[in-house]
C-alpha cells in the first residue's frame, strides 16, 4: 500500500514538469552564396571576398515534453518543437596563399532561423597567378565549426566565363549641319564567344543640342557570337548650335548567356560643322544717279544667313570699266553682312550685265558662288549745254541791239544817251 502511494506521488509531480530534451543535432550554419571582387585579380592586386552565412534552423530546434506519461508508453502527453537562434562567435578568413587584410568578426551575434548575415574581407592577391582557395571557418555557440573553401582565380584563364561583347560602330548619312536632320546608322557586332539575348539600344535625351527624331528605344532581339544588328535613327539638331563635338548618350542592355542582365554605357559622338549661306542685302552706287564716264563707287552688302562662319569672303566683278573690281572682306559671322567696295572710273551709256563672283570658306570647305548683276549708265545729258548756249544768245542779241540796232535807227550812229544838238 505504501509503495502504491509513493508511484502515484511521482506521477503526479512529473505531470507538472517541462523537460527539455537537448537538440538532435546541434545548432549550425552554412554558407549559402560568395563572391570575390573582381572575379579575376591581377598579381599583388586588391580585392574583396563577400559571404552569405544562413541559419539552417530546421536542424537546429529543441524539443519540449511537458503533461502526464501515459500508462501504455511511459511517453509525456505532449511534445513540442521549437527553432532556436544560432549565436555567431568567431568568423575568420584563413587566406591559404592569399593575404588576408581584415581581422576577425568577432561576437557577430545570433542569427534567427532562416535568417541570413553577410560579411566581407578584404584581400591581397600573392605575386604568383594561379587558382587559390581561401578558407572561411565559423564558430558558432554550443555547435560545430564550419569551413568553407572559396576559390579566388589569380590571373588565369581557369573557370572564366565566356562573355558576349558588344562593339558599336557609328556611320553618318551626310554632314552634322545645325539645324538640318542627320541620319545616323548604328551597328552593334558581338565580338564575344557567347550570344546577346534580348538586346536593346536605348538614345538618352540628355542633350539640348541634339535629339532623337522619332523613338529612342530599339528592341534587336538575340545577337549570336559574330553577328552584327543594325539600327537606322535621325537626330535633329539646333540650328543655334555651336559648331563643334556633341556627344548623345547611348545605353546597350542584354542578357547574358546565364540570365543575368548585363548593360554597357557608350555614345554617338558628332562633329557639329557650321555651314554659311551668303546672300546679298542691297546693291547701292556713289553717286545714287549715274553719269556717262563720271566715277562713282558700287557697294554691294552680302549677308551671311547660315549656321557658321563664312572666313576669307571675297567678291569680283567684270564691268566693263577701270578701276578696283576686286574686294576682299575676311569674315561675315551668322546674322551678320559686310559691304563689298568696288571704285570705278565710270563707264559709257547703257545696260551694263556683269558676273559678281564671291569666294569663301565654311567648316564644310571651300565655296564659290556666282551671281549675274546689272547696272545701268544713263546717257550724258545736253539741256545744260542748250541752256548756256541760249544765256549766251540773249546776252549777244542784247549787246547787238544796244550797240548796232539803236544807233542805226536813230539814224546819226549815235547812242540812245548822247544828246542831241
């Protein structure tokens, strides 16, 4: 009867009790993903090795055993299982040929279940090349330490991805004139080992000089190792543009062999070449009224409308008459003119058709223009002449009549104011 009693106090007690029971395997962790910056280092050169380190948390749980042993099994009621954190002590790069530069993580803390924690360690890469693999070594609080290798490639061709590479080639339809359109043929060659997926080629609109005429982005699809895609595209450009180096920005993007996108930043460059246009505003003679074989003088204002400078402009004329028929003017800027000055000894009486011949250059080059001009000389007048020859006439007829026709008609050959006896 006593020992009876005795069982039933025991089980009682033990009904009330929570007994934990130790983690069928210890708490851990494991590196889950790594990279090394640059992907390939040069002798003695520096670089950094990034890893993941992730709680396994399904390995790493406790298990709670709590309520009444049932009679059949001596097993408690009730059992229940709970992740724990996994606390991070020490975390170390032994560099195994490469040069470690960064200390020891120390105390890095608890990383709950699931969670993930990255660290970096910078690293010297040794004189020699060749494939080196680091050691990364984990300690964590009541469980084991883990190592994990990391491979670092040291100027070698060994385990090097074959890249697709993308080269653009720009060629013009015409000049880069401002204010005109300009054609422009974009060809993208893959000079890689690998095909461009889904490759796009976007203008960026970041300049106020020159822009896109019509889309800015081009869809090319897939460029295989070799191939080549053209695109066909105008810009306009301002007419007030300075003459000059523009570049427009250009984005390629692709996606390479493995998925991952890719983008590369590159540019149109166009050389803005200025482009004068000479016209003439007036054409104007000193004296404004001509005469037969009097010198005069013959202006002619030449205006330049174009986008860039007109530089050594100099203007000839045939006339058939002497004097200076050759004017140099030197430089007309847009929007601006100058006066040709031509000094002539006159010319005779008529229309007089002559060629005005103006030379100049431009960033295009050399330029010769030619115009066909008249000018007309009026004949010399006579009413002067008639004129003095009738003042002459009355002041003959006068002396006649005083002189010869008065006395004669007084009949004693007298003048009108001697008296008579």
């Amino acid at each position: 009867m006593k020992w009876t009693i005795s069982i039933l106090v025991i089980i009682a007690l033990m009904s009330a009790i929570v007994v934990p029971v130790s983690a069928e395997s210890a708490p851990t962790v494991t590196i889950t993903d790594y990279k090394v910056t640059p992907s390939v280092l040069m002798p003695d050169s520096l670089g950094s090795i990034t890893v993941t380190i992730k709680n396994t948390a399904a390995s790493a749980s406790i298990i709670e055993k709590t309520g009444q042993i049932k009679p059949d099994t001596l097993g408690f009621a009730v059992e229940k299982t709970t992740d724990i954190n996994v606390n991070i002590e020490n975390v170390k790069l032994e560099g195994n040929g490469i040069e470690t530069l960064s200390k020891d993580y120390n105390r890095v803390g608890e990383i709950g279940p699931g969670q993930s924690i990255s660290l970096t360690f910078s690293i010297r890469a040794p004189s020699k090349s060749g494939m080196y693999f680091p050691e990364v070594r984990i300690d964590t609080t009541g469980g084991k330490s883990t190592r994990y290798p990391i491979p670092v490639n040291v100027n070698t061709a060994v385990g090097i991805q074959r890249q697709a590479i993308l080269i653009m080639d720009t060629s013009l339809g015409g000049t880069a004139n401002p204010g005109e359109e300009i054609p422009v043929t974009l060809t993208l060659r893959n000079s890689g080992q690998t095909l461009a997926d889904d490759v796009t080629v976007k203008i960026e609109n970041m300049s106020t000089v020159v822009a896109p005429k019509n889309a800015d982005l081009y869809h090319l699809g897939v460029i295989v190792p070799g191939g080549q895609q053209t695109v066909q595209l105008v810009l306009l450009s301002d007419k007030k543009a300075n003459a000059g180096l523009v570049r427009i920005p250009v984005t390629i993007s692709y996606n390479a062999i493995d998925g991952v996108l890719q983008t590369q930043k590159t540019g149109i460059d166009l050389m803005m070449k200025g482009k004068a246009e000479l016209g003439f505003v007036s054409v104007d003679t000193n004296p404004p009224r001509l005469t037969e074989n009097t010198p005069f003088d013959l202006t002619i204002r030449i205006e330049n409308t174009g986008t860039g400078e007109a530089k050594q402009v100099s203007a000839k004329i045939d006339l058939p008459s002497e004097g200076n028929k050759e004017a140099f003017i030197g430089k007309i800027k847009p929007g601006n003119d100058a006066p040709a000055i031509f000094l002539l000894e006159g010319a005779k009486a008529g229309n007089h058709p002559y060629n005005l011949t103006i030379t100049y250059t431009d960033d295009m080059g050399v330029h010769t223009m030619n115009r066909q001009m008249n000018i007309r000389v009026p004949a010399a007048n006579g009413s002067a002449n008639i004129i003095l020859g009738l003042i002459i006439l009355v002041i003959l007829l006068f002396v006649a009549y005083r002189y010869w026709y008065l006395p004669k008609k007084n009949g004693d050959g007298k003048h009108p104011w001697v008296k008579k006896n």
